[in-house]
C-alpha cells in the first residue's frame, strides 16, 4: 500500500489530507467515491514545499494582450470536463491543457486558474476572475459541481450549452452570410455600370442626338450624380447613418428598445431570432434549475446573458411575478414575447416538480423549431435574391438598350 496525499473540493469547500491505496488510480476511484472534487493527488514524499503552494492566487491582467476567443472557451471547457471526467486530478487537467493549447491568452488564464486553485481557492472562484469569458451560468454550474461532488456531470452540462449557444449563432449568421453577399454584388455590380458604364453609352446617345426613354434619363442622371460631387455625400452619408445608428442603439435605452422590439417583428428573421432566443433562455433555466440554482436567481441570471432588451424586460417582469408568489405558467402567459406553447409546457413541469426537465425539453423543441425555421429561410431566400438582383441590374441593362432597341424600331 502507498500513502497518497490530495487536494480537492467537498461540498463546495476546499479539503485536503491522506489516503493509502495500492496506486494512484484506486486512490482517485476512493476519493470519487468519499464525493470529494480532486485538485491534486501525489504520493507522500511528494508533499514537499505543499504550503508554499498555498500562498498567492497569481492574478495577472490580460490588459494589452489578445482576447481570448469564444472556439478556445469551447475546446478548452471540452477538454477540462473530459478529463475531469476520466478522473485525472484538477490540478494536472490544467498544467495538461496549459501545454497543450496554443493560444497565449488562453495560456495565460488557465495558468492563473491553476496558481490560484493551487493556492486553495476554490474552482468557482478561480473562473470568477475571468468574467469576460466564463459568464454566470457557467460559474453556477461549476459550484453547483463542487457542492455536489459531481464536477464532470456539471462541466459536460456547460459544454452542451456552450456548443448549442454556437450552433445557433453559427446558423443565424449563415442564414444572413448569403443575402448579404448577394446584395452586397449587387450593389457593387450596379455602382460600377453606373459610374463606369452607363457614361459610354450617355456620350454615344448625345453623339446620335436621339430622344432618351424616361427610365435611361433616369439612369443617366443617377450616374452624373454618382460621379460627382453626389457620390461622396452618398458614402458620407451612409456611413454617418450607420454610427449614428450603432451610437442610438448603445446610448439611447428607449430608442434601443424600439429597434429591438422590431427586430422581433421582421420578415423571417424576427421569427428564427425569437425562436433561438426561446431555446436558450430554456437551455439557461433548465440548467440552472439542475444544478439548484433558486428561480429568482435562475431568472436573473438567464436576463443577464440576454442581449435583447425586450427579452430582459419579460424575463423581469416573470421574476417581479415570482417574487409575488404568481406560478410561472400565469407569469409566462402574461407576455406577449412567449408563445403559448412555451407556456404550457412549463405548467407541465410545474405540475409534476421536473421544472429542470421540463425546461430541457422545451429548449429540445425550440432548437428544431429554429432548425425548421433557419433551413425554410433558406429556401425562400435564395429565390428573392436571385429575383433581386435580375430586377436591378436587368433593369438596368434594359433602360441603357432602350434607346437603341427605339432606333431600330424607327428604321425598320
């Protein structure tokens, strides 16, 4: 038998002391089974210079420095609750992915989180350092693990959340890459004719001292304008709408809340846009209610991470109401944002006691209702588009040729 000494998390308290086992593996097997959360397992003769690890948290600012990305979270939360998983202990996990990731920045905040659960603070706190990339719900389900004594369940909870919260965005932003591109040439292809173009064709017809068709006059003014001093104030002008937009939107909290309220309300976009909103609010909930995270705290939480305000002012509205003592079905029916499908499903598990469940199920049935929605959405749109783009620069061509087609008529 050999003489172990650990490190670890017990009913969200840190720990430490001794165990015998006949190797390393049976020594984390009894320790799994005591509940106990590993930070770090060595052999005895090991324990040398322990205190000193317990000094300072090493808190070291990323200031100046790269940010780390959303895909590094994700591979790195992966990995962590794998090996969790597998038993290996905390300490070890993260000198592991230390070495084996290759972003400096990620680097640099797990080496802190290591220094710091090395020097006894707890895996919660060490995340809480770093706010700008492991939000609220992350952090309550890493307490929720060490209070529990099941990390690894925990940890693959946040990696479901964190790959379906990126799917979605993966999608929305799909959805709009292709009639974004497409209007984008359009407006390209249509801005050359018009500035480069159109002017051969206007100094062939005053060279033929024809009558022009209304639609070519048209187009014949539209590039002189373009041209000229027009087409700056045009770019000018279109770039100062698009700050002075962004600027309304950050500073001005009525006027953000219109636009948001109308986002919900577009054409195709504002329906897959409800629906992803719908499906993680749920995902958060049903989490959180897992990990024992009371309501009024799950629904402050799930207002936190929202990025719509008209999202956040329901979701307010729905705490406001609980605090009162309202259920959360006659809460969730009194707004308008949620629709009544939503709120039936949440009676469901209020009426059996597996809101947490419930809240899974109802994230489930939204994300293929956004599924549905996004790929419906991309079947309407490319149509639209390839339409779009004949209109204008068929029209185009049509109004340049009119003359001529005129002419022609006249001769023959």
């Amino acid at each position: 038998m050999e003489s172990f000494t650990y490190k670890g998390i017990s009913e969200g308290k840190y720990v430490e002391g001794g165990i015998e086992a006949l190797n390393q593996d049976e020594a984390s097997h009894k320790l799994k089974e005591q509940k106990i959360i590993i930070t770090n397992l060595v052999r005895s003769k090991k324990k040398k210079g322990e205190a000193k690890a317990k000094g300072k948290g090493g808190g070291f600012s990323l200031f100046g420095k790269k940010k780390v990305k959303v895909e590094e979270i994700l591979i790195f939360s992966k990995q962590f609750a794998t090996m969790v998983k597998a038993g290996l202990p905390i300490l070890q996990v993260l000198a592991m992915l230390r070495d084996q990731l290759e972003s400096p920045a990620i680097k640099e905040v797990i080496e802190d989180i290591r220094k710091s659960l090395e020097g006894g603070v707890t895996l919660s706190k060490c995340f809480e350092k770093y706010p700008q990339y492991f939000d609220s719900v992350y952090i309550n389900l890493i307490k929720a693990g060490e209070a529990s004594g099941k990390l690894d369940v925990f940890l693959l909870k946040i990696v479901d959340s964190l790959e379906k919260k990126e799917k979605i965005k993966k999608k929305i932003k799909g959805a709009l890459m292709y009639p974004s591109i497409m209007f984008t040439v359009a407006i390209v292809v249509s801005a050359f004719m018009l500035i480069k173009v159109v002017p051969v064709f206007a100094k062939m017809y005053d060279g033929m001292g024809i009558a022009l068709p209304k639609p070519t006059a048209v187009i014949m003014a539209m590039s002189d304008f373009l041209r000229g001093t027009g087409g700056m104030i045009m770019l000018i002008s279109i770039i100062s709408f698009i700050f002075g937009f962004r600027f309304l939107v950050a500073k001005n909290a009525a006027f953000r809340y219109r636009w948001h309220k109308q986002v919900l309300k577009l054409p195709l976009f504002g329906d897959m846009i409800l629906k992803s909103m719908l499906a993680r609010v749920s995902l958060i909930m049903g989490n959180l209610s897992a990990a024992g995270v009371n309501l009024l705290e799950s629904l402050e939480i799930a207002k936190s991470v929202s990025n719509n305000v008209v999202v956040t002012e329901a979701l307010e509205n729905v705490k406001k109401g609980v605090f009162s003592g309202d259920t959360l079905t006659k809460l969730f029916l009194k707004e308008p944002l949620f629709p009544p499908t939503f709120s039936q499903l949440i009676s469901v598990g209020e009426q059996t006691g597996q809101l947490d469940e419930m809240f899974n199920s109802v994230a489930a049935y939204y994300e293929e209702e956004f599924d549905n929605t996004v790929d419906n959405m991309s079947s309407m749109i490319e149509p639209i588009m390839i339409v779009f783009m004949g209109i204008m620069i068929g029209g185009l061509m049509i109004a340049m040729y009119s003359p001529i087609f005129n002419v022609g008529a006249l001769i023959g």
